[in-house]
C-alpha cells in the first residue's frame, strides 16, 4: 500500500462525524428538546461541568464518584512541582510500575536504535510500546516507528495531573493498553498569565540543567470564548563519559581463566574495567606469531598489555584500556523548546467547538561507543607506513599480512525529533443526560537522526592499505593504483599520532536517517444515561474511531550500501488504518454499593485483521470505608509500523559463537519487519481493595496479572545460534557465518512465537493530618506507593525464563516511592525516599559454581524540596536535591560497564533552584 494514498481524513471522517451528530439530533429529540436557538451576546454560557464530568482515566463512563474497578494512580501538579523535574518523565520514572528503559541515561549505546535519548514511558518493563501515552484522554502521535511517544514534546507546564492505569484498557482506548495507560491531563481554561524558571546543577559540576515557561490565558466574548498559549524552552548539558565519574570501574563478567570442570572455582567472575583485547589506540596485531605486538606514537612497535585475559581470551581485565564501554556518555545532552496554543468558544448554551495546536522540537547529544575493530582488519607487509622495525619482525616471522585491531575515536548519536499536533472538535450537552465529544486530529513527527564521526568500514580498510605509487613514488591508497580516480586518501594508523585531518574526513563521516511519521485520528462519542434503574442511572456510552497511521523515510546511500560501521540505517515505508467502534456501560446493581462495569470494542485493522476486546469490573463497598474492586480485561497490541514495515535497523551486537569454544564476537545483526503478523492477546485480571478507616487515610493494595499470548517479539541472539548449532537447519537461515565457519550476523525478524505473564502486587498509601498545635494552615502529608512483582515470565517455543528478581534489567521484587510533605502558611518542606529492593544478577546461576557473586544489594535515595510563597502568594520560590546522600550506583557485573540507569541513580546528587510566579 502506498503511503501516499488518500488521507483517512475527510470522507470517512465525515461520515463518522455526520452519523455520530444524526444520532445526536435523534437522542435530543427523545428528550423533547428543540434545536437550540443562536446565541446573543448578553447570553450567560452554559458552565463547561457537563464536559469535565467523566474523569477517571480508564474508562468513558466512571465520574469522580466512583472507584474505578482498574486501579489508577493519580499525581496532582502540586506533587510533580515539589519534585522540580527538568523534564516530567524524570519524575514518573520514579513510580515503582514504571520502568525507565529509555531516557538520557538509559541505552546511550543503542546507536543504530535512531531512539537514543528519547524519554519514552514503559509500564512493567513490558516495553513502551505496551504502554499507551495520552493527552486528555487523545492518543499523542508517536516519535518512533513502535509508535512510542517521546514525552519531552508534551507542555510540561501545561500538565495538571497525571493519570496512570496500571492495567490493560483496550476496550476503551484501542489498541497497546496491555501494561495500561499514562495520561496528561492539561489545564485547558486557565486564566491568567504564570510562569516558572529553574536551574540545576550536580555536585560533580556537571549536568547544567536550565528551563523556563510561560502560560497566558483569557477568556473572551462575555465568557463564551477563551484562548491558551503556553511555551517552553530547557537544556540539560549532560554528562561526560562514564569513566569521568570516581565511583567508574568498568564491572563486567567474564569466563573465569582458572576454572576447570573439576577444580571447585565459579565457571564465571565479576572483574573492573572489562575490556576486548582485540582492540587498542594506535592499532595491535591481534594474532599471528606477531599478536600482542601495538604501536607507540612515532610507530615503533611495542608489546600491549591485555591484562587478565578469560578463558576463551575473547575478553579481558584491565591492561591498556579502562572498558570497552568507558567512553559512552552517562548522560545525554539535550535541549527542547514547546509551543502550545488553544482556543476555544461556546457556539450557543450547550455547545462548544475548540482548536488545539503543538509544536515541539528536541535535539538530544550522546557519545555512544569506540569506532571498534576486534581484529577485523589487516595490513601487508608493504604497507608504506609500517616502521622499519615492524616490517623486519613480520619478515623474520615469514608473515606478509596480519589481522589488525583498531579504536578509532567515538561515535556519537544526534537524534533531532519535532513534532507537530492539531485538534480540532466538538463537544457538547444533548438533552438533560447525554453528552458529544467529537473531534479530528492530525499529528507529525519528523525524526532525523545522526551518527557523527562514524567510521565508514569500506573506505577505512582501503584506506589503511596504503602503499608507495612506483610510478610517482607517492604513498597511495592501493586500490588507487587501479582506479586513480577513486578519492581514497591514505591513513596511518600507526600509534595514533600522524592521522592526517584529510585522511580522517575521508574515513568518518555521519550516517542518516530522515523518518515522518504521520497519525490521523477521527472520533465520536456519546455518553449518557439511557435508563434510570431501582439502584441509579445506568451510564453508557459509545463511538467510532477510525486511525491512520503511515511512514516515510530516506538514508545516506552509503549506509544503504551498508558501509558504515554503526548507523547503516534502511529508510522504512509504510502505512496502517484501523477502524473501530465501542461500547461501555456502568450498571448500578445496589445502590452505592454494588456496580458493574463492562466495554467492548471490535477493531478492523487492514493488515492483522479483526480483532475484538472487552472488560468486566465490578465495585463492591460493603462498607463505607471499604470497597473490593476486581477486574478481567482482554486487551490488544497490534503490530505497529516498525513490526510490520521495518526495512531494517543494523546493529552491532555481541555474541559467544559455540563452534568456536563459545569465543566472544561482535557481529552485525539486521532487524526486518514482517507483514504477517497478528495482533497479540493479553488477558488481565486485578483484584483488590480500597480502604479509608478514618478520614485522613486512604489506602489500596491490588493483585495484578497480565498474561500475553502470541506475543510479537524476536528470539534473543544467542537463542537463535544455538538453535543452529543444536542443528535446527530452519532456524540456521538466519545466521550468517563466514569462511572459517565463524558467526558473522545475523537476520531477524518478530514473530507471535512469545508468551509474556507478568504478576504482582500494588500499594498506595495517603495520610494527611492538620497539625493545628503547629499553627493555622499546618499539615503533614504523606504517601507510599510499592510494588511487589511476583511473576515476570517470558516464553517461547526453546524457552521460558522468569526474570522476576533480576536487577540487571527493570524486574526487582521490591520498589517503592514514599514521600511526606509538612506545610506552613507559606511554607513548605519535603522528603521523599526511593526503594529498590536486592535481587541477583541471573536466576539460573548459583553463586560459587556460576558465578561468583550473584547478589546485588537493595538501596534507596533521599530526596529534599522545600519551596516559600511571597508576594500575596504570585510568587514561589523553591530547591530540591535529588541524591542527597550521593549514593554511587549499585554495581550490576554482567551489564555495559556494570550500572544500570532503568533502577539506578547515575548522576549523583543534584541541586535544582527556580521561581514560579502567577498574575
């Protein structure tokens, strides 16, 4: 299908639309209600209440009187400003269901990924695009091909609340609510002009963080109409390389050098500064007769100390280098700017038309890795920049070429996203009971990304092979001896200190990738209460929706020739429509006690087919104080764009490689999508119960379980060449390997082949009390929201593994956020302490025999706020420190440089100050 087909837009639109208001018409006529008669300018405008009624996030029916039967965290504006976050997602990735698998401190190494410093929401470490990213209550157009939404595009001043559902909501949003749903919710009408400005800075003199806003709005037209504009701009300088922190030692795990199967000692142990001896600054003959021999800066040869080299000696401690990841940038640089405008006008006493418009921009920085050569490369005898002393060596050891590694600066990911958002709709009162929400939305996202200073593998190695011309005596590219015209320019690598700036614009450049992504939403829904029944009103409500969602994208053609080391990106193209229509009904069964909550959707998507979800919740409140709440769902994620579409996303990926004694190697692998797939299943079930003993407490605790069936995924690398060395010849069409019979790559694509179960136990405590001995307008406010995962399994048909405990990735038992607030006339100070529970690094391993230490100790973060109010209360002042006790991170020993920012703390303690004013 050509992305360039018709827009979804305005004929389905309209007839969507058009339906929805026929259906309108019929229900006001029921209601004995007349066409509305124009609005006059002295009319007193029907108060918005009707609009704002449905609020719980979750589903189209629960008002605020009602507890929902899926749980929902709320966080007020008053809580996110306490926290003075640079960025809001900072913040939310401190709740205990969150987990932060990207954001500027997490997959900084990703290269190829084209997502490197996006802060995208993942709720269970089920994957952001298991999560589904709302603004009041609207689907947001995706920053990535998955769909994912890179929150730094959302108006963070703008936000007055965030719902998030921690549990499936398919029947009432669509499509990825497996994990649940996160939703924004703006101030849409506020009036007055306020403001804010912060800055921040980490206790290591690094990270500058700057940020500032404005907000106006005004009402106009005697009330009828009002008008938002809101704009930010922040910058965060980032963090250098990892090993700039005191507290950097490189942890890796390796293949014990002194195990033996007999001897007692672990097979594997946890070393500093883990590196790859195949690699060095200024070159190194990795085998050979010669191997071990480096090059010092005038190119003279010298002996490279590896360190300790493992078993198989693919991977060694120490030596010449500090790790293979040491240069990867702790955090990423980032700066953002945000427009946000809104109109809105009451057309007459029952309706209100209103136009929305966003555009935001965020470019994040990062160093990502070595351009790295594990001996990959070679050079001759007769290179023309070979030391006399090394040409000797190679003739006395009969050796006319060898495999050459090299390290050859860092690559480093620019990842530029701009998004672009309008709304336009209707919403609106239809007779005493129903109301209209109708609208159309149009979203862009334009992500260009860059990886600066790549080395182009094809030019380096005729570079490298640099020869004397016999006819000018010049040294020259040898291929430029054939073909003089081909532009190679000769590079002496040699001990790193005579790479002539000519040679080296030659040999790095940045490869790129352009992508657009476009989203077209058209949607209506009635709500309303058809029936009053012995225990209440019965509330439905129902609508269509139709989504378009498409791509288009353009590479540098020398990664479509794939000659990039990193970064050798294929453009994608494609498009995807769904159309849908739902059904949700409250029924009251004994009045306030007893509720029953159902919705179904049927979604007919153009190339996974139909697919059908549903919920059933039920609230009991036996007792005022005491409510059960249980809910069972069926949710949905359909392929997304890149599962369907993806031309191919190239990355460097290491591997052990079992026909060679399991010999550590980095490979190439190549993601493709495929058109095949179908929407994947997921069955949820909670039950819990809401508790308020006396009037200042108020508590929850829900068991949740999501199980996922035909779960689209990949098998893991490692599952895959085993398979083939297990001699499962189908699964072997995937594994490139090279003439010694080496693996070399691999080409993979998602299947529903997965089964994901996931299980778990919730917490969430408030307790509020004026302390009246204290003063007037005194309280003490606390809460503690805690996470208890019991289950996280992952299946396919060669494996199952539970991951629950594991802190190398985002599956701790225990995390827990607590917080308490004590208020004083204008005064407010806060603590806050962040809990991640101990775990180990792999559940299969047994410490002594395994590994020799597989425990990783539980920890937890102060934090402190306080803020003061002046200036008849237009003004506020206000600091956090994050970090308090700059709490290093907990080492992880089989993880990149042996940290792990999706649990931990990176930065170290952090400052921030800022000014809020309001007129």
């Amino acid at each position: 299908m050509s992305v360039h087909s018709k827009p979804l837009s305005l004929i389905s639109g309209t007839v969507l639309l058009a339906g929805t208001l026929y259906a309108a018409s019929a229900i006001a006529a029921e209601n004995g209600q007349s066409p509305p008669a124009e609005a006059t300018g002295d009319a007193t405008p029907a108060t918005p209440t009707t609009l704002d009624a449905v609020s719980v996030t979750g589903s189209r029916v629960m008002s605020a009187g009602f507890e929902s039967p899926t749980p929902v965290t709320s966080i007020t504006q008053e809580q996110i400003q306490a926290e003075a976050p640079n960025s809001i997602v900072d913040y939310i990735n401190t709740l205990p269901a969150m987990a932060g698998t990207r954001s500027p401190t997490q997959g900084n190494n990703a290269i190829s990924s084209g997502a490197t410093g996006m802060s995208l929401l993942d709720l269970r470490g089920l994957g952001a695009e298991r999560t589904l990213v709302l603004v009041d209550g609207r689907r947001y157009v995706g920053s990535t091909l998955t769909g994912s939404v890179d929150a730094n595009a959302l108006p963070t001043g703008l936000i007055k609340g965030v719902d998030i559902v921690t549990g499936g909501a398919s029947s009432v949003y669509g499509s990825d609510a497996v994990a649940g749903v996160v939703n924004f919710m703006l101030d849409k009408y506020y009036t007055g002009t306020k403001g804010y400005v912060q800055a921040g800075r980490s206790r290591h003199g690094d990270d500058d963080q700057a940020s500032a806003g404005i907000t106006f709005g005004q009402a106009f037209a005697d009330d009828r109409g009002h008008f938002l504009i809101n704009a930010e701009h922040a910058t965060s300088d980032g963090v250098g390389a990892v090993r700039d922190r005191p507290w950097f030692r490189g942890w890796g795990t390796m293949v014990n050098p002194g195990w033996t199967a007999t001897n007692g000692e672990p097979n594997r142990i946890i070393v500093p500064f883990l590196n790859r001896p195949n690699e060095a600054v200024g070159g190194l003959i990795t085998s050979g007769p010669l191997k071990w021999m480096a090059f010092s800066p005038d190119g003279t040869p010298r002996t490279f100390d590896p360190g300790m080299l493992d078993l198989t000696g693919s991977s060694s401690s120490g030596g010449e280098l500090d790790g293979h990841f040491a240069s990867v940038s702790l955090k990423g640089a980032s700066e953002r700017q945000n427009l946000f405008a809104r109109g809105s006008f009451w057309i007459n006493d029952n309706f209100e038309v209103f136009a929305e418009a966003g555009h935001a921009n965020s470019v994040v920085r990062t160093n990502s890795s070595y351009n790295y050569y594990g001996g990959s490369l070679t050079i001759s005898r007769d290179n023309a920049y070979l030391h006399p002393l090394v040409a000797q060596a190679m003739d006395n050891a009969g050796v006319r070429s060898a495999a050459y590694g090299l390290l050859l600066g860092d690559a480093s990911p620019r990842v530029e996203t701009t998004t672009d958002r309008a709304v336009v709709g209707l919403s609106g009162q239809l007779g005493q009971s129903w109301t209209l929400d109708a609208y159309y939305q149009y979203g862009r996202s334009k992500l260009h990304t860059q990886v600066q200073n790549t080395s182009n593998t094809t030019r380096l190695k005729l570079a490298i092979d640099a020869v004397v011309d016999p006819a000018s005596g010049r040294i020259v590219c040898r291929s430029s001896l054939a073909n003089p015209g081909n532009g190679c320019v000769p590079l002496n690598t040699f001990g790193g200190a005579n790479m002539s700036e000519q040679a080296l614009a030659y040999v790095l450049g940045s490869p790129e990738l352009r992508q657009t992504m476009k989203q077209e939403v058209v949607s209506a829904i009635l709500r309303g209460e058809p029936a009053q029944l012995p225990a209440g009103p019965l509330v439905t409500a129902f609508g269509v929706e139709a989504r378009r969602e498409s791509v288009e994208g353009w590479a540098d053609p020398a990664g479509l020739r794939r000659e990039w080391l990193f970064g050798n990106f294929l453009p994608t193209n494609g498009e995807n429509e769904v159309k849908e229509a739902f059904v949700e009904a409250l029924v009251p069964l004994v009045a306030d006690e007893l509720s029953l909550n159902a919705a179904a959707r049927v979604a007919d998507y153009d190339y996974s087919g139909t697919a059908f979800t549903w919920k059933l919740g039920v609230t009991w409140s036996p007792l005022d104080a005491l409510t059960v709440r249980a809910a069972r769902s069926r949710d949905i994620r359909a392929p997304n764009l890149a599962d369907l579409y993806q031309a191919g996303v190239t990355q460097r990926q290491s591997v052990t490689d079992p026909w060679f004694n399991n010999t550590l190697r980095n490979i190439e692998r190549v993601m493709t999508g495929n058109l095949n797939l179908k929407p994947e299943e997921a069955d949820t079930t909670s039950l819990g119960i809401v508790f308020s003993p006396w009037d200042n407490f108020q508590g929850a605790v829900d068991y949740y379980q999501i199980e996922i069936k035909d779960a689209i995924t990949s098998l893991s690398n490692q599952q895959v060449i085993q398979r083939c060395y297990d001699g499962d010849t189908e699964v072997c069409r995937l594994v490139q390997r090279d003439a010694t019979g080496a693996v070399s790559g691999l080409t993979m694509s998602p299947v529903n082949v997965a089964k994901r179960v996931i299980r778990g136990i919730d917490t969430d405590l408030i307790y509020s009390q004026p302390l009246e001995g204290m003063g007037d307008n005194t309280s003490l406010e606390m809460r503690l929201i805690a996470t208890r995962l019991l289950e996280s399994t992952s299946e396919n048909p060669f494996a199952s593994y539970d991951y629950a405990g594991e802190n190398t990735g985002s599956s701790p038992k225990w995390r827990a956020l607590a917080n308490a607030t004590l208020r004083s006339g204008p005064a407010r100070i806060g603590a806050s302490a962040r809990f991640v529970g101990s775990g180990v690094l792999d559940n299969t391993w047994v410490e002594g025999v395994d590994i020799d230490d597989n425990h990783v100790p539980s920890t937890w973060y102060l934090g402190l706020s306080g803020a003061y109010t002046f200036g008849g209360e237009r003004f506020e002042a206000y600091f956090n420190v994050d970090n308090v006790l700059d709490k290093a991170p907990v080492r992880i020993g089989n993880n990149n440089n042996g940290i792990n920012g999706v649990l931990y703390d990176l930065v170290g303690r952090y400052y921030s100050v800022g000014l809020r004013f309001s007129f």
